[in-house]
C-alpha cells in the first residue's frame, strides 16, 4: 500500500444542479454578480452542513456520556478540505483570477481541482517528488495540472507560492494573507455543531497538522459565545501523530510560540502522513487556541490511529482515514485520566477513508 494521503474511494461527485449552477459560472459572457451568485449556490448545496451524531456504542465502550462526532467525510471529496477549497475559489472568481495553485500531499489539492472545474478555472497543483497518492489519478481526471519539485512538503508550499507570484496566479497555499480567509471557512463547522446542539460542547477534539481546522473552529466558537449564542467556549483538545507536530510539541513545551521541530526527525507512515510535518503554517494561531480555551494536546501513535479506525468501522459503521481519528483519540485518554463529568463532547472526523 503506497497510499500516503487521502481517500481511496472517493467519486468526488456533486448533484446535477450543482453542474447546471456550474454551466452558468464558467460562462464568461454573465455577469460577475449573476455567476458569483451562482458559485455561492453551489457551496450552499455541496459543502458543509455534515453530519454531528451521537456515538452511543462509543460511550458504553469506553464508559463516556454524550459523545457526538462531527464528520467531514460527507463532504464531496470526502474530507474537510472542501471548506477552503471551495471559500478560495469563491475568492478567486471574484477577483477575476484565471489560474490557482497551491501545493498538496493529495486531499487539498483534490478539493482545489473540484472546486476549480466547477469555477472554471485551470488549477495547478505542485506534489512532493517523494509523495505517491491515489488521489492524483482524482486530481487529472478534474482537468488539474500535476507538477512535481523535491523537497519536502513546506519546501514545495513555498516554491509554489513563488511560482504564482511570479505569473500573477491566485496562489492558494495556507498560511499568510489566506490565514484569515481559511480560518473563517472553518469556523461553520463551530456553527454547524452549535446550531445541532444547542449550546457549545464542553470539549471539542480535532486533529492537527498546519493548525488552520483547528483555529478556525475554535474561532467559531468564541464568536458564538461573544454574539451571545453559546454559553461557553469548548476547551480544545489537539491530537497529532507522536513527537511529529509543532503544535502539539510547543504546548507541551510549555512554549509560548510555535517551534519548529528537526525536518530530519520527521518519518512518514501510510497511517500518521496527513499529521506530520516540521513547520506548522498557523501553528501560532492553533497554538494560541490551546491556550485560551485550557486545552490539552495528545501525541498519538500509528498502533492507536489503526486501531481506533477498526473499532469505527465495527462499532459505529464509520469508514474513517485512520490519520483523522486523532482528535477523538486525544479526547479519550483524556476522560480516561480525569474521569470526565457527564457533559456534552464532539470529536471531529476529518476524513473518510
């Protein structure tokens, strides 16, 4: 198996009003408003507005009460990249951009092509040499250009961003002027499990890698709770793979920014690749979340990520990128070492698998 990131079933399909809403978009003899408006319609229709159920066989398993998984599987390439593909191809459009770029492990990239196909716009996306995904063959199938460079991840996110200021691209690359833009796209999701439950929970767990999911639904939630919606901010529970994130290590750290760790040090698994990375591109912003909201950070290992996968499948019926159960894995230990009292909790799956 050389899958390293991504969802291996994924048919990446949207609604046939979707595609009619898409005719319209890609016309350039309408109006910018009319196809914007249009573009809109499509987000409204395909992304967001997943899934948050109860997890009761999760609960008399591990003795928990009131735990809910949010999955960003229902999304259309199945994982939570869809938000901020689709929020910067909105973006783009408007300013009238006629090429994006951003580099990927394979996920952002796959969201990014649909995203653009549908927007009719070319859309490049730049993959480390070293990378292999299944999700390429997704990516050219939705009219995206592949390009390869060396180097790791954060080395291929940069030569990309110089590669689309040099040619006047929309250059889609986290971090940055995009940090804002992605973060507010993830903030639905705060709304999204607000909106389910009524309230906040009293924790809210989420895997981490470059820390924008993470931020973004923690600022969600504080403006909620600032516009009088909530009652409360959720502490935010960060989990990634062991000693292998920036954020997760620096809190742990008891630093008061986010540390960069050794590119070297860091070993990629088909199991912990969509975590990893040695610079976190808004780890100061999830780093900051953490530590206003009295959140805790889990290092989690390979063994615990394929073994929480198997038990989804069996007692939940969730089909899940082991990489994605981080979060609920972090929440878990830590009802497990505070004996947690009965409340409301939500675990966010990112990924299908």
């Amino acid at each position: 198996m050389n899958l390293k990131d991504g969802v291996k079933t994924a048919e990446n399909k949207v609604s046939s009003e979707a595609r009619k809403l898409s005719e319209f978009v890609r016309d350039p003899s309408k109006s910018m408003v009319d196809r914007l408006e249009c573009y809109e319609d499509i987000i409204s229709l395909e992304v967001g507005d997943t899934g948050l159920s109860r997890a009761k066989t999760l609960e008399r398993e591990f003795d928990m009460r009131q735990l809910y998984i949010k999955y960003e599987g229902d999304n259309p390439t199945g994982t939570q990249k869809d938000r901020i593909a689709f929020a910067q191809l909105y973006d783009a459009l408007r300013r009238e951009y006629k090429v994006v770029s951003l580099a990927t492990c394979g996920n952002y990239g796959v969201a990014m092509a649909l995203a653009a196909n549908l927007a009719g716009i070319a859309c490049k996306v730049y993959i480390p040499e070293s990378y292999h995904t299944d999700r390429i063959a997704e990516i050219e199938k939705l009219n995206a250009e592949i390009i390869r460079l060396p180097g790791s991840y954060e080395d291929v996110v940069s030569a990309s961003t110089d590669h689309a200021n040099q040619n006047g691209w929309y250059d889609a690359n986290p971090g940055g002027v995009n940090t804002p833009l992605q973060i507010s796209a993830y903030a639905q999701i705060a709304q999204e499990i607000y909106e389910d439950l009524g309230d906040a929970p009293k924790y809210c767990a989420v895997p981490v890698s470059n820390g924008t999911l993470f931020a973004g639904i923690y600022r969600g939630f504080v403006s909620l709770y600032k516009r009088g919606k909530t009652s409360r901010v959720p502490k935010m529970i960060a989990a990634s793979s062991a000693f292998k994130n920036p954020i997760v290590q620096s809190f742990l750290q008891n630093l008061d920014y986010c540390k960069d760790l050794n590119p070297e040090a860091i070993k990629e698994t088909k199991y912990n690749e969509p975590l990893i990375n040695w610079h976190s591109f808004d780890g100061e912003e999830a780093l900051y979340a953490l530590r206003e909201s009295g959140g805790s950070a889990y290092n989690i290992s390979d063994k615990k990520l394929r073994e929480m996968t198997a038990l989804l499948a069996k007692k939940e019926g969730f089909k899940i990128l082991p990489a994605s159960t981080a979060g609920l894995i972090g929440l878990l230990e830590l009802d497990e070492a505070l004996n947690l009292e009965p409340d409301r909790f939500v675990a966010v799956l990112t990924a299908k698998n």
